[in-house]
C-alpha cells in the first residue's frame, strides 16, 4: 500500500508532462531566436518607415530561408561544414550588394555561420549605453545654446556585450568627462546635418576608445548616436 502510494501519483505526473509536452512544438534548447514572425515584423516596420524597400525586405527573408535550408542539408551530411559556409557566404555577400550602404541593417538580420557541428552560431548581440546625462554649451560659431544626448553600442559575442556594457556603466562619469570634452567645440553644421552628426558620433566614438585601451579596458565601442539634440 505505501508503494502504490507513492509510486501512483508520480507515474500521473509523468504521463501529464508527457502529454502536455506532445501538445508543444519544442525545436530550441535554453537560447532562444528572434521568432520568424518577430523578424517580419521588423521588416516591415524597417519598409514603412524607409529604412527599407519591399524588394530589399523580401530579400533578407528570402536569403535567410535559405541558409537554413543550407544548414539543415549540413546537420542531415548531404553538405559538408565547408560547402555548407561557402554557400551561406555567397548569400550574405548578395545580400550586401543588394542593402548597398545598410550594413547595420544587414549585421542585425543576417545570420552567422555554422560551428563543428554545422549548427548555426548564435550571431553577435548589439547592447547599448544610454548615458545619463544632457550635454551642453554654446555653439562654436553661431554662440546658440545647444544640448544632445549620447549612446552608444557595441556589437559582440552575446555575454561579452553585456559584460562590456556592464563595465562602460561602472566608469560612466569618465565617459561623460571624456564626450563634453569635444562637445564644447561643436558648431551649428555638426548639429543641423547628418553629414556633421555622423562626423561628431565618430570623433566621439574614436576618442572614447582610445580612452578605454589608456585605461585597460577593451576599446570595444562600435557605434555613438546623438539620441536627442536641440539649439535654442
């Protein structure tokens, strides 16, 4: 009797997690992907707001069908590793020419190529900064007062950007010290163009880097923005 107790409400709970589990389409471990219909919809998102063109979208959604058409026919033998990220190559390399300037673009939905055992390697994550303070000052030229706002971004392997973004906030105040030191000579063009903000995202970009290898940390900064900027 105290074996039928015991053993009778166990063997219940695995025939439920059994059947529960035959009802859930289960294709992933513990990393999870951007879902196909998630990604559709950044697509389209990317399409209305011009980033994109539907041509473009169609072509990433196209491109990365089949990679993974190409990576199944590697885990299956009929591709070898090699064969397999050749032929991924020569669709990220049409992908490029067909998004032209839009490499970012291209770097977040674009996969990566295939490890030892011809799965596909989890593909670099973005992880940001935003920093918590408002730059401002007198513009150089014009003497208007201004005020913008800093991220920025790095691009790695999944862990290393959180770890990285991690240490970037420990030394936030060093950062901050560092961008108002060339905010101070900016001047109207750099803020009123795109051409001048993108120059004014990289000097910052580039400054900061040299600041992190002066300091012994990985000059690992890929991207600056300017999230927010007005002139009074």
């Amino acid at each position: 009797m105290f074996y039928l107790q015991l053993f009778v409400p166990a063997g219940l709970v695995l025939v439920l997690f059994g059947l529960g589990h035959s009802f859930v389409r289960v294709d992933y471990s513990g990393v999870y992907f951007k879902e196909p219909v998630e990604q559709i919809a950044e697509l389209a998102s990317a399409v209305a707001d011009g980033t994109l063109t539907q041509l473009q979208a169609d072509d990433i959604i196209d491109g990365q069908d089949y990679m993974n058409a190409i990576k199944e026919k590697v885990r299956s033998g009929k591709f070898t590793k090699e064969q397999g990220q050749a032929e991924i190559s020569e669709v990220q390399a049409s992908l490029a020419v067909s998004l032209g300037a839009l490499t970012e673009f291209l770097d977040e939905v674009t996969v990566s190529g295939l490890d030892d055992d011809g799965m596909g390697l989890l593909p670099d994550k973005y992880n940001y900064l935003k920093l918590e303070t408002v730059f401002q000052g007198r513009l150089l030229d014009t003497k208007d007062l201004f005020s913008l706002e800093v991220a920025i971004a790095t691009k790695q392997a999944n862990v290393l950007a959180d770890f990285f973004i991690k240490s970037l906030y420990e030394i936030e105040a060093d950062l901050i010290s560092e961008i108002t030191k060339i905010v101070v000579d900016t001047t109207s063009e750099q803020l009123t163009s795109a051409e001048g903000r993108k120059l004014l995202t990289d000097k910052i970009m580039i400054r900061l880097n040299e600041f992190l290898t002066e300091k012994d940390y990985r000059p690992d900064i890929h991207y600056v923005y300017i999230t927010n900027h007005n002139i009074i």
